[in-house]
C-alpha cells in the first residue's frame, strides 16, 4: 500500500495551480488565485487557490481540497490512483509499505511532448489536405466543431512525413521508436505508423495525448492493398498509453457525466464524436479492445449508470452477454440497448440528430443477465427456455447460480437470483439454495508474504492508538465491506482525515477483494492474514463489526454520514486556523478583505455541518 511519506511528498511536490490552470483560467488577486469553478456553472468567479498554493475553495458551491481531490474529482479517479498518477506526473517515486517501492517513470513526460508535437503535425496535415480528405471528413458527418474539439488530424500517405517533423524538432530516434508512432525496417529505416489515414487523438487529459488512432481512407489506399490493411490502427502501447485502462473521448465528457452520472459506451471513436455533435456529450468508448476490469473501476468513480450500445445482431447480442460477469459488483446500473441492423451510432445521430437521445431510449433494450440467460439458452441450441430439456435447463442454472454467488450486494443477488429463477422457469427457492450453496474449488493462496518491516508496521498501530472518528470508519468498512469499502477509497475529505493505519489497512483490503477468486474460502484467508499480521486487537475489532453487522438497528450508511461530516469539519477547522494566522501576518487590506469574506463563508460551512451534525445524533437524517 503507498505509504504516507509518499502521499505527503506528492501533495508537497505537485502544482495546484499548474493543474487547475490547465482547464481553468486564473488570475492573481492579491497573492490568490481566482477563476471560474470547474465543479459548478457561474458566471462570476468564485473559485479560488489559497495563498499557499496548496489548496482551492469555492464560495459558490462549498467544492474545496488538494491536489489529490481535485485530481480525483476532475478525473473520476480513486484515491490510490490519484497518488500514482501525481507521483508520476511529478518524479515521485511510489514507496509502498514494507519497503517496497515503483519506479519513477523515466520517459513519461517526454512521450507526452513528443505525442504532442506529433498533434500539431496531423493537424496541420489535415488543415492543408486536398478535397478528398476534407470529403471523407465530410462523409462521416463530423463537422468542423467536433473536429476541432476531438482534435481531428490526417496522416499522408508518405513514409516519412511524421518521422521527419519529429526530428526536426529535436527527438531522438530512441524516443520516436518507443513512442511506437515511428517504426524502424529490416534494412534500419525509419518510417511512420500511420500513413494515409484519419487520426484520432486519444487525451487523457484536456491538454495531454496518450496515444494516437487512424481510420483508413479508402481513397487513399489501393484496391489490392484495402483488403490487408487494417481500418483502424492504433498506436503501440507505452508508458502513457495503456488501452485497457482509457475510455476515448473521457475528457470530453466528463462535465456531463459527473452532472448525469450516466455514460453511453459505444464501439468506436466516430461514434462517440457522432453522438456528441447532437448533444450526447457523455459518450465513451474502449480504444480499439474490450471492455476490461480496469474501464469498469474508471467508471465506477464517475457513474451510477451506463447504457451500452451493442449491434442486434448475433455478434452483439453475445458481446453483451460477456458483459454481464464483467459488471458485476461495480455498482453500476447497466443496460443494453440494441441498434437495428446496419446502424451504428453515428448514423443513427446524423439521421436523427436532436432527437438521438429520445430515438436510443425507444430501441430495444434488456439488462445483461437476461442477455446472458437468452446467449446460455442459444448456446444449448434452443430458441427460449420451454425448448429447454431438464438437463441443460439444469447446467445453465449451475453456472448462473455460480455468477450470482459472487455478487456482494445482498439485495442485488436477491433481485438478479428472483429474475433470472423467473427467466429460467424454475422454483425461486431452488436457484437460491444453488446461489447460497454453490460448488467448491480449490485455487491458490491469494494472500502474499509480508516483510517484517511490514508487520512491524501493521502491529505498531492498535486499535486503541485510533481516534473514535478512526474506529467508526473502519468498523463501517469491515461491517460493510462489499458496498462501503470503494465509497471510502474515493472519498477525498476522509481519505484526507483518516490515520494512516486504517487507510493502508483499506487499501489492501480493497486489493484482497479485487483478486479473482472461485472460492470465497481463499478471501477469508487472504483477510485473516492481513488482520494477524496487524494484531489480535485488529481480530477482535473485525469480529466485534461482523456482529454488529447483524444487528438491524445499526444504520452504517448513517454512521458513514456521520463520519463524513466530522472529516469535513476537521478539514474546515484546519483551514480556518491557517487564515487566521494569514490574517496576523497583517496582509495588504485588498488580501485581508478576501481572507475574511473566505473566513466568513468557512464558518457558516461548519456551523452548518455542525448543526447537522447534532440533527443526526438526535436520530434525524441530517445533512
């Protein structure tokens, strides 16, 4: 787990206002910050970076944090996550507990000035390119807007036109071969990937490009050469650029999601940009492979639901029967909707533009176990389940009472295990006891040794050491682990609070329960080892919270609330001790009127905190 010295050189080493200026606009007022709040529409600016540059506020809408939440917000990242992608960003190396550590990258920042400089190149490409180009532009309905905003360019069909940009401007043969967009021949030539195609960035961020896709044009290719060449193209991967960890187009939508908490997955780059010209600004797609594990946790910090946008036909039907094991226990709502034959989003938005949106909520649509249930059924060879002999009727349910034995959410495998006995024709109370009971396999360990440095580490931090804001969370977490865990990973504010102990405790916890396992029995080892190495207090406070998870006059969502505000507080308290000792620094007068408008705005903050704080201890629903 990272430890806490890296957490903390991170936040000392990293540039807030480098950050937020890269999307916001900032101007110096006094020896502050202001601009416009990325987390809220306004018009006038109220969005501001403390003196000290290290944390941000705004009177507008209360958003307030570090580098490591805006990071997380703006990015829909976890906690964990954050740090990393900050360490790397700015040289850190990541230590973990136990003296473990991960290396600072060392070509990172130049890939990304190289992929940038390599931009600039298409762009201008595509700005002088001839009327075919700017005709096979056109015929994919993208218009100049949309062009503009994804960043469109265009490779020629010559073998050296990139290369040669890149070396002019500095770039050594090493770096252009490792970036993957220049490639050496037999004879130890260098030549261009992509040659007489459409390119497609891929951001990351709104100012930093991971890698590169290119769509053919057919104009550009030979007949002879059209039937080999491939019609998309992707760069190799790198440091910078791994494609089952980015969603395409996430930069672009990611106001709307975190305003609709839903997102469209879609197949391709074009599509996403179709969908986006009439107004579906929260489309996504996988770069150029399947969806994996790692898309799935990205979303999980940003969604609450996805529609997935799947061909009718056969192929994509089945495409979202694999969905439905990879969706589970995200915590997302998800949806398949199925598009009519030959359609693909962007047809379907430049044909009905505005009304796309009202056009995909009347297409057919099913959840994905039921796309699982009808590809097992078919798989059988049967059309529906009343074709279903007793046998196969028999091997289907074993294996779906399997999947649904590994949801952690109780009341999400009592509503999937009720529809899919429904779907199958057969007694509820039979899949249950196949859900409740199902077959046992041997896997290895999922458990790891610990150095003595480790659980010298662990041992060292009792359970009695923590606060009681420290030992509500954790009892929360291990009471609650399968839904509260990931709510506490992504929470900035408490994250930001919590000891250490409990923070690295979380963090591996989290680990544990991300392993593939067939086994339930191999987690429980993986958790009893994680709990011996920290001490028996440890044990002893997981079997008091298991107890109490039994017990339904605990309300652990209202406990975490409860926790959640005191975070705050903390923090608010923190911050208000550093402008009043701004404020005995005798600033200018302009400076001493901001300090104490801010003041002002954090002490209404807490006292309402504060009052909802005594609202829940009378047993009232609070904030």
């Amino acid at each position: 787990m990272i430890s806490r010295l890296t957490i903390e050189e991170v936040k000392d080493r990293a540039n807030l206002i480098e950050i937020i200026g890269e999307t916001v606009q900032l101007r110096r007022v006094g020896g502050r910050f202001v601009g416009l709040c990325p987390f809220h529409s306004e018009d006038t600016p109220s969005f501001y970076i403390r003196e000290n540059g290290k944390q941000y506020h705004c009177f507008g809408c209360g958003a307030s944090g570090n580098v490591i939440s805006y990071i997380m917000e703006m990015r829909g990242l976890s906690f964990p996550d954050a740090v990393e992608e900050l360490a790397a960003r700015y040289g850190v190396e990541v230590k973990r507990e136990g003296g473990t550590s991960k290396p600072v990258s060392t070509h990172r920042d130049e890939l990304l000035r190289l992929n940038q400089s390599a931009f600039e190149y298409f762009r201008q490409q595509l700005e002088n390119s001839d009327e075919r180009i700017k005709s096979y532009v056109k015929s994919r309905s993208i218009t100049p807007t949309a062009s503009k905003e994804f960043g469109l360019g265009f490779c020629s069909p010559q073998w050296t036109g990139l290369t040669e940009h890149l070396r002019k401007h500095g770039y050594s043969q090493e770096l252009m071969l490792l970036s993957g967009l220049v490639r050496r021949s037999p004879r130890g030539d260098l030549f261009d990937l992509f040659r007489g195609r459409l390119i497609f960035p891929i951001w990351i961020e709104s100012k930093k490009i991971a890698g590169f896709g290119g769509r053919v044009i057919p104009a550009l290719v030979d007949p002879a050469a059209q039937r080999t060449a491939p019609k998309y193209l992707n760069s190799p991967e790198t440091e910078v650029y791994q494609k089952s960890k980015i969603l395409y187009g996430l930069p672009q939508a990611l106001e709307s999601i975190r305003r609709t908490k839903t997102l469209y997955l879609v197949e391709g780059y074009v599509d996403v940009i179709g969908l986006w010209q009439v107004g579906l600004h929260n489309a996504v797609a996988p770069c150029g492979t399947a969806v994996s594990e790692a898309h799935i946790r990205r979303m999980q910090h940003l969604v609450e639901r996805v529609r997935v946008l799947f061909d009718g036909d056969i192929a994509g039907r089945s495409a979202a029967a694999r969905c439905f094991q990879l969706f589970l226990n995200s915590g997302i709502d998800v949806s398949a909707i199925f598009l009519p034959e030959d359609e693909d989003p962007d047809t379907i938005a430049a044909k009905h533009g505005d009304g796309t949106e009202a056009y995909l909520s009347e297409l057919p649509s099913a959840s994905l176990l039921d796309c699982w249930v009808d590809g097992a059924i078919q798989q059988c060879g049967a059309r529906e389940v009343a074709e279903l002999g007793a046998a196969a009727k028999g091997r289907i349910a074993a294996e779906l009472a399997s999947i649904l034995g590994q949801i952690k959410n109780a009341v999400e495998q009592s509503e999937l295990t009720e529809h899919a006995a429904f779907r199958l024709s057969i007694e509820e109370s039979v899949l249950r006891q196949m859900v409740a009971a199902p077959g046992k396999t041997t896997t290895a360990t999922l458990t790891t040794p610990r150095s003595n440095e480790q659980q010298e580490t662990s041992q060292n931090s009792t359970i009695a050491a923590l606060s009681p804001f420290d030992r509500e969370v954790l009892s929360a977490v291990m009471a609650k682990k399968e839904t509260l865990l990931a709510a506490v990973l992504k929470d900035a504010e408490l994250c930001e609070v919590l000891h250490p102990a409990p923070l690295q405790f979380m963090q591996e916890l989290s680990s544990i329960m991300e392993m593939e396992a067939q086994d339930e029995a191999q987690r429980k080892e993986a958790i009893k080892a994680l709990l011996k190495a920290r001490g028996e207090d440890w044990f002893t406070h997981w079997r008091k919270s298991y107890q109490m998870a039994s017990d339904p006059s605990i309300d652990f969502e209202l406990l975490l609330k409860g926790c959640r505000l005191h975070a705050r507080k903390t923090l608010l308290k923190q911050a208000l001790i550093e402008i009043d000792q701004r404020l005995r620094d005798a600033p200018l007068p302009q400076e001493r009127d901001e300090l104490l408008r801010e003041q002002m705005a954090l002490r209404r903050q807490l006292e309402g905190y504060q009052r909802a704080s005594a609202t829940q201890l009378n047993g009232q629903e609070g904030l």
